[in-house]
C-alpha cells in the first residue's frame, strides 16, 4: 500500500453512475489563449487522446493519472495553489491531514457495452469549500470528474467542463452574488479547468516516476462535447429548471446533529441498503419493488466526505448502459449522486438534509439531444426511445426507495444510524 504526505488535503463532489469496486517538469499552466474560441457552452470537453489504444489499455492509463496525483506534491512540483487528492484513497480527506493511500478500487469502473470505462475523481479543499460555501446541497454537483475510455483504436481522456458545470449547477448562486462575487466563483472554475487538465498532462508524461509507469503519447485535445448552450439558454432557460431535490428530516423527539457524525451515520446506512456487487438493493426484504433488473448497488463501501458533506454514489449497470449507450462523454454525467448532511439553514442544527441530483434535470440537460440525434443516426428504435423518456422517474423512484429504507432504519443493525428520523419537507 502506497502513501503520500499531504500538506493540504481535500475533496470535491461527484457525479456519476458507479460500480464497486488518479517525469512531469515540463507540466505547466496553459495558456487561455491555447483554448479554442467560442460563445457555446458544453458540459464536457476532451483533453487528451491517446493513439492505437484499446479498452485493454484503458485501466493502466487510468490508473497512471491518478497514481500520479496520489503521490505528487502539486504545490511544490506543479505551481498550483494548493494540493489535490483522488477520491476514495484513504487518509486526506476533509481536511485530516495524512498519509493519503492509493488503491486501483479507487476509481470507478462505468459500464460502456461490454466493456468499462474509468472514472478518476479529483478533489481539492479549497475549491470545494468555496462550492460548498453556497450551499450544503451543491454538494453533489461539483464538477471534478475526468473519464478514461476506448472506441477500440484510441483511448480518450475526458471531464466534465467546470467553467460549464458551475454555470449550469449554481445558477441560484449566481442570481444572489454581486458582480465581484460572480467574478470571483468563475476565476474558480476557470482555474479548477486549467489545473485539471495539468495534471493530466503531467500524469501521461511522467516516466516511471510518481505515476509508476512509462510516459504515455498522447495528443492534446480541446474538443467540446455534448449539448450545446449559450449563455443566454442558460440564463433564461437552464437556470429555471430544479438540479435538485431535497428532503429534510428532525428527530421524533427532538434535538440536534452532529455534524460528521450524525450524517455520516445516515450515510452509511443508505450505502448499507444499496448494497454491493455480489449482495445488491433488490436483495434487501423490503425493495423487492425496485424496477427490474436494476441491480443498484453502492459505488464505494463508504460515503466521500466532503466540507460539512457525506457523498453516496449509487449505481445500476442496467441503467449505466442505457446512458452511455447515448455516447461515451456522458460517461462522468450519470444521475446518481445523492448527498447527506446537517443543514446549515437551521441554526439549532436540528435538521438533516438529503439531496438528490434532479435524474430529470440531469437526463434534460447534461444529456439534451441525446436520444434524439441516437435515433436520427440509427443507434436507437422507436421503442428504445419510449423506453428512454421514463428513464430518469424511473431512476429516482429507486433511489427514493432505498434512500426511505435507510431513513426507516430498516437495514442491518450493524449499519443502523439510530437516529430516529421524521421527514418535514
């Protein structure tokens, strides 16, 4: 087992479908005016594609990215402000200070067909503190996911666009900040983009040094994918549109959380109910009614903590397929994300707050067109696009389900919060 002392830790959210089981010298800050030049925004954007790769080579590179931020001091050997980690590794998160470990269970395998692609979560404190600082409930949304996969000749490396992501998740945000304050979050986003993308780069180029592998060729790409918005659909459209939904909940009898506790608690308890890859939800005496076939189990045996926040990752295989069937860079986009935490609009700390990521919104935004142009291309049949218009209700009234079976306590006693929860909006 690896370690890597960090001097400044943190952790960023998530968004994604997951399954059970992130030398460098010449890395430096790009230049803006290296960016290709456009007023339409999309959420997602290629950074590098690697030639005559196949999906056998997808968890090696994967792997050599994130085992090199694992191990690198980003402040000291990249110039970057402050240092980031990968999500999952032990140790570093939420501000402890560490060693921080590294396991190749630390990335996410995602369904694409018969193969799988790897999702890398990158994650840095102060960035995240700064998101949070919003609003507890932005907390699922924060735009730190970079995929790695195959079309069988090359292999890509994508993320999702955080200039876009903070566009289109924060927009209440936004409407209340002043105009320095909206200068300030974007210069965020704009720098959490850059520093992405640096340590990419400096991933594949390391030569057996943190990254523990030979460099990797690869071609710097700048590609924007997916929907396409402008400024002003976001404005007056996107902006209208809910990302998320969220349930609160007080104690029968009354009294404060604890925060990092309590919510932590709670979200281990529904990881509990989502069960695993051998053991999933549908097994639980109680969510027999889950859809068929859906087979949803937790992305990691234990929630993400980020600032004042448990992450809980959910996925289903079945579902993972049916989105990334609508194409491969909507692979760190996937609707099941939820998190847990004790909500900061109440001073007496006396309410729990739950939030989804809004499958609608997220099948209606980050996938706008996709069925559309999968159907016009011949990739879908009418009644594969039937089944795709009750995708996102049927997502939800599963993770609904689970999530209300954990709340009830109806797990094993082992896993119980024993908090005696009552919902209240």
């Amino acid at each position: 087992m690896n370690k890597k002392l960090l001097g400044s830790v943190a952790l960023s959210g998530l968004l994604l479908f997951g399954m059970n089981g992130c030398d460098s010298s010449n890395a430096t800050l790009l230049d803006e005016s290296q960016a290709i030049p456009s007023d339409i925004i999309t959420p997602y954007t290629r950074v590098a594609v690697i030639p005559d790769a196949t999906w056998d080579n997808v968890p090696s590179i994967a792997e050599k990215i994130a085992q090199y931020v694992v191990f690198t001091d980003e402040k000291t050997e990249l110039g970057l402000p402050s240092n980031w980690v990968i999500a999952g590794a032990n140790g570093g998160l939420d501000g402890l200070s560490g060693p921080e470990t590294w396991e190749t269970t630390d990335l996410l395998p995602i369904p694409v067909g018969t193969n799988k692609a790897r999702v890398i979560e990158f994650c840095n404190k102060a960035y995240a503190t700064q998101a949070i600082g919003t609003g507890r409930f932005h907390g699922s949304a924060l735009p730190c996911e970079v995929s790695v996969y195959s079309d069988g000749t090359n292999v890509y490396v994508d993320m999702l666009d955080a200039e876009a992501i903070f566009n289109i998740f924060f927009a209440d945000a936004k409407n209340n900040f002043t105009v320095e304050e909206n200068e300030a979050f974007a210069q965020m986003a704009s720098s959490v983009k850059n520093e992405l993308r640096v340590m990419i780069n400096a991933g594949l180029e390391d030569n057996n040094g943190k990254s523990g592998s030979a460099s990797v060729a690869y071609t710097a790409s700048y590609d924007e994918l997916g929907p396409q918005f402008t400024q002003e659909k976001i404005d007056n459209d996107i902006a209208l549109r809910t990302p998320y939904v969220v349930y609160k909940y007080k104690r029968v009898e009354g009294g404060a959380f604890t925060k990092g506790v309590d919510d932590k608690a709670l979200a281990k308890s529904i990881i509990a109910a989502l069960g695993t890859d051998i053991s999933t939800a549908d097994k639980n005496t109680g969510l027999e009614g889950l859809s068929y076939a859906s087979a949803w189990r937790s992305g990691r045996p234990e929630p993400i903590a980020i600032p004042n926040v448990q992450v809980v990752e959910a996925c289903s295989p079945k579902y993972a397929k049916k989105a990334t069937a609508l194409g491969s860079e909507y692979i760190t986009a996937l609707p099941c994300e939820f998190t847990v935490y004790v909500d900061e609009t109440d001073e007496t700390n006396q309410t729990m707050a739950i939030s989804f990521l809004n499958p609608n919104f997220m099948f209606g935004t980050m996938f706008e067109g996709a069925v559309e142009n999968a159907y016009i291309g011949g990739q879908l049949t009418k009644s594969d696009v039937i089944g795709y218009s009750s995708l996102a209700d049927v997502v939800f009234a599963d993770l609904r389900m689970i999530v209300d079976y954990a709340v009830q306590d109806r797990v094993s006693a082992e896993a119980q919060h024993n908090l005696n929860l009552v919902i209240t909006e």
